[in-house]
C-alpha cells in the first residue's frame, strides 16, 4: 500500500528505501535494524556514568553544558513576564560571574515565542554563533492528540511568529499501534510546515516521549522512522511523562546517530529532555556523547540539554570551581 | 585540550597502611618464612611495593599442622550457625575496608581501580556472604542429611583475581567445615596478607586459615603433603595435570579451574550494539587475563566486516594506563613474563597469516603493557585460534550457519566458556545445549555471581565453585567410605605424625565392613552412596 | 541319549556389533574348579581404541535422546534381562560356581538396579540441578549434563550384578561406555551385550571388553578422547598410576571400591559422570 501524502516524502526516506515510501517498506526497513538488549544497554550506560571528570576538564564541561541547555518553561501558567525572566537568565545566567557562558535556547509554548523574540532582541539568533534561539513546542504538544490540520497550524503559526526550533511530538498511538506510515507522514508534514517566510526552515527536534513507547526496540525504531522522515534532532521525552530522559535511553539515540552518519554521512542532533536537573548527571550525558559520537557532537546544533532546574545547579558548581567554596542556592537566581 | 582525556583522576593511596615486609600467617600469627623472601612489585611501574617471605617445606609443615589442630580441636566442632558468623564477619570486614584492598588490589596486580572498586572487592564481601547462610544449612547441599567436611583444603589461587580467588576457595571451604593453607599467587599476595589482619580482626580461631607466600616450588609441597585432605587449584592448565599427577592415589579431592579459549559466538540477528560491548568486555576486561575470557570470536560471515568496524571504533574509546586512574579501562599486564608469553603468542599469530590491529594508544614507559589487540584472518588451526593466550588479544574466526558455530566452538581440548549473541531465543538455548562449556552466557559475558556455579569440561577442569555445587566440593556424604589410597599414600600419611589424617582409620574399616559383608544382603538394600570420585 | 549342545562363541561387543579381538587372541574361561567354559576374546589396545571411537560416535544421538526416551530404551533392557533370566543364572552358576539361588539373587538385584536408574533418566536433572538467584537482571540456570564417553574397569568379583552397577549409571545422563569386564567372569557380560544389542539401545552406547584389564586399562587411561574413568574395580591394579595416566588430559577419575558390593546404587554415582552447566541469560521487559 502506497500512502497518500499532501507533501513529498522526505529525501532521506527515498534515498533510504526508494522511491516508493511504502508503509511496509517502511515496515520491512524499521524491522530489520538490530534488536537492542535492555540489559547490556543500561550496563554500556552505567559504565559511561562511572567516569570520574576533575579540574580542567569539570570546568571545561560546565560552560559546555550551559551552553547547551534549551532553558525551558512550559507551564499553563506561563505570561509574557515569566518569558522574559527567562531570556535574562538565558542571557545572563550568572550576573556575579559574567564569563558565564549564555544558554542555547530558550524553549517556550508557541503563543510564548513573540515575547521570547522581543525580549532577546539582538541576542537573538544562531547558538552556534553565540546568540540565543527560540525553540517553540508545537503539534498539540505533550500528548499530540489534535487533527493534523491543527498540529500543522500549530507549527506554521510558531515559525511565522518567529522560533528558530520546532519541538513537534510524534503520535505515540498511532506508532504503538503499528501506524508508522502515519506517524512518518506526520513528521513529514510538519518538517513542511517548518517553511519559514525566507524559504529556510526551522530546525525540526522529533520528540518521540521515549517514556510512551517503553521498549527500546520502540526508541531505535522510532528514532530511525523521525530521522527518515527529515527531522533534525532527536529529543527524548516532552517533560511531562515519567520516565523522561534516561541515560540508557540517550544513549540508544546516539547510537542510532552513529550509525546513521556511517551509512550516510549526515548529522542528527539529539536532545535528552526532562528529569536532568544536576551536573553529575548532565557530565554523564556529557561523557556519553563524547565516547559515543566524538567530541564534534558537543555543539549546540548537535546536542542540546532540554532542562529548566538544570542551568542553577551547574552555576553553584561553576562557583564553587571558581571561589573553591560551596555555593547555595541563595547564590543562584530564580528565573 | 581534549574534554575526553578528562583529566588525571588518581585514586588516592592514602588508605593503604601497607608494612614494608610481610611474613606468613600461619596459626593465627605473622611469622618468618624458611625461604628467600621476596619483593612484590607494581606491574604498572616496576617499583617494589613490599618484601614477602617464602614458605619452606617445614614451614608448609607447621602450617598443615595447625590447619590440622584448629579443624580436630576448633572448626570441625564449631556450629554450623557459629561458622556461619564468622564468615558474615569477614564479609562485612571485607566492605568496610573495600577501598583500601581495591586500592592494594591495583597496585599489586596492575588491574584498573575501577575493576577492583566495582567488581572484585564487592565479589569478594559477596562470596562470604553467600557461603555464610549455607554453614548451617549443609544437608541441604544436596549429598543427602548430615553431610561431612572433608578436613584440610589445601588451596593454590593464581594472580588474575588474586582476593576474589582467595574468596571463592576459603568462603565454602570453611563454611563446610574444613580448615585451609592457601598459597597466593607469587606476583599479587598483598591483599591475601591484608586478608589476614582482618582474620585477625575477625577473631577467627587460630589456625583456621594459613596463608603461605611463595612460588610454584611452595604450591608443589603444599599440595603434595600428607597432611592435606582436599586440594582445590586454579590456574594453567598444565600446573593442574601435574597436580593430579601428583596427588595420584592419594585419595585427596581435588578441583581443578583451569584455562580456556571461550568461545564468542555473534549472529547476524544479535543486538549488534550490546555484542559489542560483550566482545570487548569479554576480552579486554583484566587485560584479558580471564580464564573465562571470550579469546576466539566467532562471528557470522555476514556481519564479520560491520562487527570488525564496530570493534575498532569501540576500541579506540578505550582508556590504557594508569591503573589507579578511576577512569582507566585497560591496565598493566601483570608480569614481565606474561607480557612475553601474550607477545610470543601474538607473534605466533602473525606469523601464521593473522592481521593484528590495535588502537594509536600511548603507552607509559615504565611496566608491563600490552595494547588491546585484535587479529582477523584468523584460521581455526592457528596458534592462536587454540592456544590460551591470556592477554588482551581477540582472535577472529567465522562461521556460516549455527552448526558450524557449534563445531568451531567446541574445537577445543578447553571447555570453559562459551558466549552467544542472538536476539532468538530457540536456537541460543538450542545452542547452550550443545556447546561443551561449563558456563554460557547469552547476550551477555563475564558475569560471576555466588550463587552461581562456575568452572569447566575437558581440559578447563573439573569441579565448580559458586553456587550448592560449590558447597558439594568440600562435603563428603554422611556415609560414604574413605577415599582409596594407594600404600604408598598411607605409609607417607603414618610417616607425618603431627599431621596424620583421621581418615586413614576411616579407610580400614570401611573395607573391612564391606568385604565381610555378603553380597545379597547388601543388594537388597540398594541405597548406600559409595562413589568417591575426583569429579562432581 | 543326549543332545549334543551348541556351545556360543563369546566376542567382544563394540558399536553395536560382535566382532573377535582384532589380535585374534583368547583366553580360557573356567569354573572355579577348573573346568573349561569357554573362549573369550582377549581385546588389546587396538580394540580399546575402536571401542572408543564407537563410543564417542554415539554421545550425540544417546546424550542427545530425550530424556524420557533414554529411560523408556534402559528400562526395555531390564525387560529382555527379565527373558534371559534363566540363561544369566547359569552363567553365574558355571562362572562363580555359587548356588541357584546365590546366582538368581545376584540377576533379580542386577535386573532391580537397572530399573532403579533407569527410572533418574527424566528426574536426575531436577534434583542435581537448580536455578540460581544471581543478583542482577539474568535468567541463570544450572543442570547438569553428561561427561562424554566413560570408560570402566568393572568391579572384578561379580560377573553381573558388578557390571551393571558399574555402566547404568553413567547412562542415565547420556554417558557412553566403554567397559573392561570382570576378567574372570566375561561371559555375563557378552550376554549382556546381546541383552544390549536387541533392546533399543543404540549401537556404541555401550562397548563391552574383555581380557586383561592390566592390559587394556593403561591405554584407556591415557586415551584423551575418554572423558571420564571410572576404576571401581580396578582395586588390584596398579590404579595410581592410572589416575596419573588420565591427569594428562584432566578424565575425572573415580576411585576403585573393594568387596562383592561395589558400586552400591547412589546418586553420587550418576553424579560422578556429569558436568555442571551453567547458563546466563538476559532478562527484561524493555
């Protein structure tokens, strides 16, 4: 069966699978990646999280992982002011420290994203080069139960308003149900919507909400099916269900990756999202990265930390490097 | 600067109160040995850590006779439930000083801090734990009611595993109820002589376990003494032939865990990711000097290329060095004579048609080291294809369909090991069947466990430790007779007075019971064990 | 006027079949007054090796049996030896020259014994065999499986009862055999053989010998296919330097026993031929 489509498959799944994107071809390419043992995953994982990182290097890893972080508020209560609390403390996480490096992004849901853009004003732009972007959650974001007409207006009116990054979630119902044409029609279709008014698009971060899917058979599958359908980034979880980002889970992601860029040359970005709220634990996704995918992973277009508590536990630490005594909390603003 | 050099993380030697010399402990006590003391160095670095003392045939002599004295007067009438105590003190002793015999444990042996801290000092304080609960709970070991301890174990452990190997022998040992002469390995006896202060600290009896240093002439006399009962060796398996040879017709049981060339077996449907990771783990975990290691990879041709590739990306993250850096994954190869055998061996291979490969790792000027290794276009009558080479030196082989794997595996004098890596399940358990190895992992590898029975067919040995049958190696039935001893064997046990063996008297009259004994009235009642045998 | 007999040429038994000694040599069987019974085969050393061969020939398909139907195939033995009762007690009677009833006592215990092991076939496993509660996420699981090809020096003062005391038990598992039998008392033992041949069991399974077990038992011994060796009557031997011989390529030795009743009935007996093994699993729902 041939799937009915409004946009064109994505490149990378004809060049994968050919020129007819079937849901069995997709069926048949999805099924034959290699099973994952959950056991030996979480052992590989364990091991990556004993490694023992002191001085230059912890510094070193600090300012990298600040630099990484997409600062996130996605609450029903948040207001234009809470936002732009949130871009000042993107700009200037730390005022007693201005070495500190500023954050990546600044994640908001999509009505948010015009007082995101105000509020950086010329900070605002490539992370790559230093400046700030605006990631925009979008697609009925947590659960994506919305008609696809919706979750592509959702996208389309982010983008229009400005964000830079489209967090989309995919449709975990459809892909547990074996639907996985659907859910790779879906990604398709957003990555369409991405279409900024210039003719480039905004980067598109697949959420897969790894927590849903449960197995990792599911991950790598539906990590390899958001790659095929043309997303930029793989994200882990939306926050909002447990569990969320994992170590194992991340590094199934980053595996997968790898192997896409052996088969074909190109770099996915990965994002671990939710539930990584310490520095002992983000220098572990640090050092997951690095011995999986190499050092030239560790930029802000490739990896990302999905985090909002995360950003002041890695300022006391960067204090406590810097003065050689324990900060707290009082030391640290809230955002 | 590279964040994946990480930066130097020493563990600190601080813990360590180590003595510039160490005498043998022998009935409760440090003393002198009657040969040439020795230095234990640190194959990291070649510098001497401490000087030990080496037992002479009269020190051998004075230790099985307290070994003797403490099971007649002390352990054989102690409680189960008390014995069992004594070990739940060791075990608990053991964790309390977990850093500092970690930290000792690298040092001596040149094995990565991060081994020793999260493997082999936690497998240590669990084997005591586990042999612990079975002190008093012996007629459950599966040799019917009331089974009884065999006397004196005389113990030779080698320097892989130098404190766990300590553990797996004297943990059942004494819970069954014998008492021990242990010999550790001549390059890694620190922790064992650390092990004897917290003996001391554990208040065990006098004379329950001796600890004699030494080399291989030490080892030779101790297994050969009259006095001994029970004699459990693990290392070569050329040593072990010879131990046999030796103990022939002496009637002492005997365990032997000897080497093996494991066999890794990846199918093109296993979990590629975690194989790999298995592989490595299989043959580069203690530099390889495992006897379980998974030394012959055999991969299925259609994947041979992608599972080559991914080992050698993998293998370039490896870390090579210093074995106190908490970050090291690959240590110092133990002995200047080991580092010739695994390069002679490795030659060997090469010169036979073996490709080798090995990471552009550094590594440090001073020790013994040896890159991780791996040698493709390896041919099933290679040198290193059947010889154990114990190092970190993979060799490659394919196969084509699941029999053939089985037949490849099982092409070897050795039976120890076996590893298989496929995500179905009928034919991995299919397969564990067949293969000739006393422990298979599947989608796993080098897993130990106390309650689990380790140890090998054909030439890797006989007998196993872990688990009730590891109890079973040091319990003999409630009724069954002396072990056969040749006359030689008697007249050398009546010869060593002060450690004469009870059981002799137990011989003579289980013969003369069964000879009077009329042949029909015995087969009516067919129930009486009477086996005794080398093997479990 | 009486019927002149037909006395039976007694032969080897080896892979199923009843060939002479490859020597060519026999020895004089007797009653213990003297009497002549009969020729039986002297084996030499080639015949120990072609009984090896035989043997390791026929581990996969017997170890390989289910294990219920290695019980159904020993338990058919205790059958046919049940028909040739009679035949066994008179070759008792001739061979030990023992009463009637010593002689049937001897065949009604050899045929009960072979019943009782027959019977562990299926259950041995359970009760040598356990799961193990490893700490950590793994299916773990410890059975025990048969050695190899076992090779026996038969109790020598019995001439059944020994011999089946001696070989059921390393069948239970799935063992082959290869037996020197009692030197003065072969005869039972080629019956037994035939027993064998013509109940299911197959070819190679067990091997039987006779002659000089002196002779034999040194190269089966050092042979470094037999897996196992089993000495129970090898009390006269000079049996240290067999175990010595086997040390080379690491058999499991089992220890000679003295008096009629060796090799008495036991667990421990069927233990002595195994080998624990132990696999490791994966387990999760992820």
């Amino acid at each position: 069966m041939t799937l009915e489509r409004a946009v064109a498959p994505a490149q990378r799944a004809v060049d994968i699978l050919g020129g007819d994107v079937s849901e069995s071809a997709l069926k048949g390419y999805l099924e034959g990646l290699p099973g994952v043992d959950a056991v030996g995953l979480e052992q590989r994982a364990a091991g990556l999280g004993t490694r023992s990182i002191k001085t230059s290097s912890k510094a070193w890893a600090l300012d990298r992982i600040i630099e990484l972080i997409d600062l996130t508020t996605l609450e029903g209560a948040d207001t234009p002011g809470k936002v732009r609390s949130l871009v000042a403390k993107a700009l200037v996480p730390d005022a007693s420290d201005l070495t500190t490096p500023r954050v990546a992004a600044v994640c908001v849901y999509g009505d948010m994203v015009p007082h995101a853009v105000e509020a950086l004003g010329a900070a605002h732009g490539d992370p790559d080069q230093g400046l700030v972007s605006v990631a925009a959650v979008a697609t009925a974001f947590p659960s994506g139960r919305a008609s696809r007409a919706v979750k592509l207006a959702d996208t389309r009116d982010a983008v229009a308003a400005g964000a830079d990054e489209i967090d989309m979630v995919i449709d975990r119902g459809a892909f547990l149900s074996g639907r996985w044409g659907q859910v790779f029609d879906e990604i398709v279709a957003v990555k369409d919507a991405c279409r900024k008014a210039d003719g480039g698009y905004a980067h598109l971060k697949v959420i897969l909400e790894t927590g849903e899917l449960n197995t990792y058979d599911n991950v790598r599958r539906a990590s390899v099916l958001a790659i095929l359908a043309g997303g930029d980034f793989i994200k882990t979880s939306t926050g909002k269900v447990s569990p969320a980002a994992t170590l194992p889970v991340t590094l199934l992601m980053l595996e997968t990756v790898r192997d896409w860029h052996r088969w074909t040359g190109e770099k996915i970005g990965v994002k671990p999202a939710g539930g990584i709220r310490t520095s002992k634990d983000a220098i572990k996704y640090l050092v997951t990265v690095a011995e999986t995918l190499g050092e030239e992973w560790l930029v802000p277009h490739l990896f990302r930390y999905g985090a909002s508590s995360l950003l002041n536990d890695v300022l006391l630490q960067r204090q406590k490097l810097t003065t050689g005594r324990y900060s707290g909390p009082s030391y640290v603003t809230i955002d | 600067m590279s964040f994946l050099e990480y930066a130097p993380a020493p563990e600190s030697t601080s813990v360590l109160k180590l003595k510039d010399a160490y005498g043998l402990f022998i009935d409760g006590e440090f003393v002198g040995g009657g040969g040439a003391a020795f230095d234990t160095i640190s194959p990291a670095t070649g510098r001497r850590i401490a000087t030990v003392a080496t037992a002479d045939a009269g020190d051998i002599d004075r230790a099985v006779a307290a070994a003797r004295r403490a099971y007649d007067g002390t352990w054989s009438r102690l409680s189960g439930r008390d014995r069992g105590k004594y070990l739940f003190r060791i075990a608990r002793l053991v964790q309390e000083r977990a850093r500092e015999l970690a930290v000792a444990e690298s040092l001596d042996n040149g094995k990565p801090i991060k081994e020793t801290r999260d493997f082999d000092i936690p497998t240590v304080a669990a084997w005591f734990f586990y042999y612990a609960g079975w002190a008093d709970k012996l007629d459950h070991a599966g040799l019917g009611p009331a089974p009884r301890s065999l006397g004196v174990a005389a113990q030779v452990i080698p320097w892989n595993f130098p404190l766990m190997m300590l553990a797996w022998k004297i943990a059942p040992a004494l819970a069954a109820g014998n008492t021990v002469v242990i010999k550790p390995a001549e390059t890694t006896p620190l922790t064992a002589l650390i092990f004897a202060e917290i003996l001391q600290q554990a208040d065990l009896p006098a004379g329950v376990v001796n600890i004699v240093t030494g080399a291989g002439e030490t080892g030779a006399a101790l297994v050969a003494h009259p006095g001994v009962d029970k004699v459990a060796f693990t290392g070569s398996t050329a040593v072990g032939k010879r131990i046999a040879q030796t103990i022939a017709g002496q009637g002492k049981k005997l365990t032997l865990e000897l080497g093996g060339k494991g066999a890794n077996i990846v199918f093109d449907d296993a979990p590629l990711e975690q194989a790999i990771e298995g592989i490595v783990n299989g043959i580069f975990f203690n530099q390889g000097q495992v006897c379980c290691a998974g030394s012959r990879l055999l991969v299925q041709e259609s994947v041979h290329d992608e599972v080559v590739e991914r080992l050698r990306e993998r293998m370039r993250t490896l870390r090579v060095g210093d074995p106190l850096d908490k970050n090291t994954d690959v240590g110092a190869i133990n002995s200047a004579e080991q580092l010739q055998r695994i390069t002679a061996l490795t030659e060997a291979g090469i010169a036979e048609g073996a490709e080798a490969w090995s990471p552009d790792c550094e590594l440090p000027s001073e020790g013994f080291w040896f890159r991780p290794t791996l040698l493709t276009n390896v041919a099933t009558s290679n040198t290193v294809a059947r010889d154990e080479i114990f190092g970190p030196v993979l060799s490659i082989l394919t196969f084509r369909t699941p029999a053939e794997a089985v037949a490849k595996a099982n092409n070897s004098p050795y039976g120890l090991s076996a590893g298989i890596w496929s995500e179905k399940g009928s034919r991995t358990l299919a397969l564990a069947d067949k293969l000739k190895a006393g422990v298979i992992w599947s989608n796993t590898f080098n897993k130990f466990d106390p309650a689990s029975p380790f140890g090998g067919y054909k030439e890797s040995g006989y007998g196993r430790e872990g688990g009730r049958q590891g109890i079973g190696a040091y319990l003999q039935a409630a009724d069954a007779p002396a072990p056969a001893r040749s006359q030689a064997a008697l007249d050398a046990a009546s010869g060593a007075t002060t450690t004469a063996r009870p059981a002799v008297k137990r011989a003579a009259k289980a013969v003369a019971k069964t000879v009077t004994k009329p042949a029909a009235k015995a087969a009516a009642k067919p129930a009486k064990t009477s086996t005794r045998k080398a093997a479990k | 006027m009486t019927r002149l007999t037909v006395p039976k040429t007694y032969k080897l038994y080896l892979g199923g079949k009843f060939p002479r000694s490859e020597s060519g040599r026999t020895y004089e069987v007797a009653t213990p007054a003297g009497e002549f019974l009969a020729n039986a085969s002297l084996a030499s050393r080639k015949d120990a090796r072609d009984a090896v061969v035989a043997a390791r020939g026929a581990t996969g398909g017997w170890a390989g049996a289910t294990a219920y139907n290695r019980g159904q195939v020993l338990y058919r033995v205790a059958e046919v030896l049940e028909g040739r009762h009679a035949q066994f007690v008179d070759e008792i009677v001739a061979q030990e020259g023992v009463s009637r009833a010593a002689a049937t006592a001897q065949v009604d215990e050899a045929i009960d014994r072979w019943v009782w092991y027959a019977g562990w076939c299926d259950k041995y496993a359970q009760v040598a065999g356990n799961a193990n509660p490893v700490a950590g996420p793994y299916f773990n699981i410890s059975a025990p499986e048969p050695t190899g090809v076992v090779a026996v020096i038969a109790p020598q003062d019995s001439s059944l009862l020994g011999l089946v005391s001696a070989v059921a038990p390393a069948l239970v598992t799935g063992n082959t055999v290869v037996v020197v039998a009692s030197e003065r008392f072969p005869l039972s033992a080629i019956s037994l053989g035939e027993v064998l041949a013509t109940s299911d069991v197959p070819g190679g399974v067990v091997n039987v010998l006779t002659g000089s077990p002196a002779e034999i038992a040194p190269w089966l011994a050092s042979h470094q296919d037999v897996d196992a060796l089993d000495l129970v009557g090898a009390g006269e031997l000079d049996w240290p330097a067999l175990e010595q011989a086997a040390a080379e390529s690491v058999t499991r030795v089992s220890w000679p026993e003295q008096g009629p009743d060796a090799a008495t009935p036991s667990i421990e007996r069927i233990r002595a031929f195994t080998e624990t093994k132990t696999v490791w699993h994966t387990k999760s729902l992820l």
